[in-house]
C-alpha cells in the first residue's frame, strides 16, 4: 500500500509540473502581451512597462518559469516602484494590479464559499444518490426501479442552471419558504450560512445525484451476480445481509473513486450555480477576472482548479485501493 501511495503521489507531482507548464506558456507565452492583460485595458506605456519589468517578462522564457515555479514553491519580491518591494509568500500565483492584492489572498478569500458549496453538495449527492441506486437494485424489475430510473434519466438531462432556476422560482419566488440566497460566511452567522447555501447544495447535489444513482445500481447488479453472492444464497443468508454487508461494500468501490475526483473538479467547476445564486467562492471569481482580462487571477484560478482536480484524483486511487484491496496489486 505504501508503494502504491509513493507512485500515485509521484505521478500527481509529475502531472502538476506538466500543468503549471502548460498554463504558463497558454497565458504568458502565447501571442499577446502579457504585460498589458496583467496592468489592466487602462494602464499607460509607462504602467505597462513598469509591469512588464517587475514581472521579469524581460527575460528569456525559461528564466520567466523558473522565477514563476520559484514563487509558487518558496515565495518571491516583486518591485512596487519608487524603491519598493513586493515580498510574495509561497505559494505565490502573482500579484493582481487590478484588485491590488495577492492573487493567493484573492483565492484564500473565495475557497471557504467554494468548499462550503461543496462540500454540502457532496453530502446530499452520496445520500440521494447512493440510496436511490440501491433502491434500484434490489426492487429490480418493479415500479420502484422504474419510476426511479425516470427520475434520474429526467435529472441526468436537466442542466444545472435550469434546475438552480426552477428551485429559486418554486421555494423563493412562489412558495416563499426561503428568501432569495446572500452568502454568509460560516464565522459570521453558521445557521445564516446553512440556510443560505441550502438552494444551491439542493442545485449541485440533485445534479450530480442522478450519476451516481447509476453507477450504484449498477455496480450493486454486478456484485449481486458474482459467485460468492450466490453461494451465500445457497447456505440461506438472508437477502437484506447479502445487500448490506457484501454487496455494498462491492459497490462502494467506484462510487468512493469518482466522489473524490468530482469534489475536486466541483472546486473549480460550480461557475454557473456560483454565479446564479451569488456565492463569492472560484468560479465567480474565474468570470470577474476573464472579464476584465485580469491575467495573474485567471491563471491563479486556473492553477489551483486544476492542483485539485489531480490531487483529488490522486486522493481517489488511494481511497479505491482501501475499498478494495486488489488495486493497490495493479
């Protein structure tokens, strides 16, 4: 297991050195200069040039990576002019003249509202959707799996923003049981909080619960058909023990696997529901810098989404590995 775990977080390393590449040479080496997106549509020649010399985008373009992965690994000084300096903790993604403010304490600001969003609409997604697939697969066959399976087929072709739309019309607009969703930090108001991301966890949940009320009915179908599974039936164990204690556990496997990449790929990924209902977190922060073309935040952005997209990843390997033993063998 050890060994496993060694090579799976080798080669997430190796993927976020290939990614932090690729992102620099998209937004900084591309055609376009990149000293005017970072300064802002504003900026004179003089402010450009100014940025373009305390970015150190001068230099040779491998020195510009190397003093770029140098400031995501150990920190670096950035020049404020008139004899300033910049000093830039690590792990540093740039310096936004825009906001004029760190592009890392631009995003330590926006993670907790992503996490939170999340985070709870994770909890909803295994709930709703792991139970609904196991109702599935042991009333195969019936009306229960039938009407179910409408359901999810019915959610699985509804797009996120048209589910998030009908839920703020129906609970806020007609029926009136909740106000119209502003984001509470969960250090000012933790009831305010809850109350406040309960539409757009319900969004994000429902959404993705539909997926994986798919995969658990089928994973529980293949387990149910193995070998073992029958020879439990034929020394008379009950049907309800097969379920819980065999055939879930069978199924869990994949389930585990793909919730930890889609939380991952949720920390960057929720940019509709963020931007429907007004919760601060990336997302919303991704589409304030592409509109006004704020280069350092879009490539924070960018960077971080995709750090936990492959550790997120990585985190899933090791997690199937504990379900199921025989993947750390692979």
């Amino acid at each position: 297991m050890i060994l496993f775990l060694l090579k799976r977080l080798g080669g997430a390393l190796l993927v976020l050195l290939a990614l932090s590449a690729v992102v620099y040479a998209l937004f900084y080496v591309a055609p376009g200069d990149p000293a005017r997106l970072a300064c802002g549509e504003r900026c004179n020649p003089v402010q450009i040039a100014q940025v373009r010399t305390q970015l150190g985008l001068d230099d040779p373009v491998a020195v510009q990576y190397l003093h770029f992965l140098q400031g995501v690994l150990a920190g670096r000084d950035y020049s404020g002019g008139a004899g300033l300096v910049l000093h830039c903790d690590a792990p540093c993604l740039g310096f936004s003249y825009q906001n004029d403010r760190q592009v890392t304490e631009l995003l330590l600001d926006r993670l907790p509202a992503t996490f939170s969003l999340a985070l709870g609409a994770l909890v909803i997604w295994l709930v709703v959707g792991v139970g609904t697939g196991l109702l599935s697969a042991v009333r195969r066959g019936g009306i229960t799996e039938r009407v179910l399976t409408v359901l999810t087929l019915a959610a699985t072709g509804t797009p996120v923003f048209i589910l998030g739309l009908l839920l703020l019309m129906a609970v806020c607009a007609y029926l009136r049981w909740l106000p119209f969703p502003t984001y509470v930090p969960f250090g000012e108001d933790p009831e305010q909080w809850a109350w406040n991301l309960l539409l757009p966890w319900a969004t994000l949940g429902f959404f993705e619960s539909a997926k994986y009320a798919r995969l658990t009915r089928s994973s529980t179908l293949e387990t149910l058909a193995e070998d073992h599974i029958r020879t439990f039936r034929a020394y008379g164990v009950g049907e309800r023990r097969i379920v819980t204690r065999h055939a879930v556990r069978g199924a869990l496997g994949p389930v585990i696997a793909l919730s930890a990449v889609d939380f991952g790929s949720m920390i960057g990924g929720a940019v509709l529901t963020e931007s429907l209902f007004g919760v601060p977190g990336l997302g919303k922060t991704l589409i304030d810098g592409v509109r006004v073309v704020d280069l350092p935040v879009v490539v924070g952005v960018v960077l971080t989404i995709g750090t936990a997209v492959i550790l997120a990843g990585a985190v899933a390997d090791l997690l199937h590995a504990l379900a199921d033993r025989r993947v750390a063998l692979t």
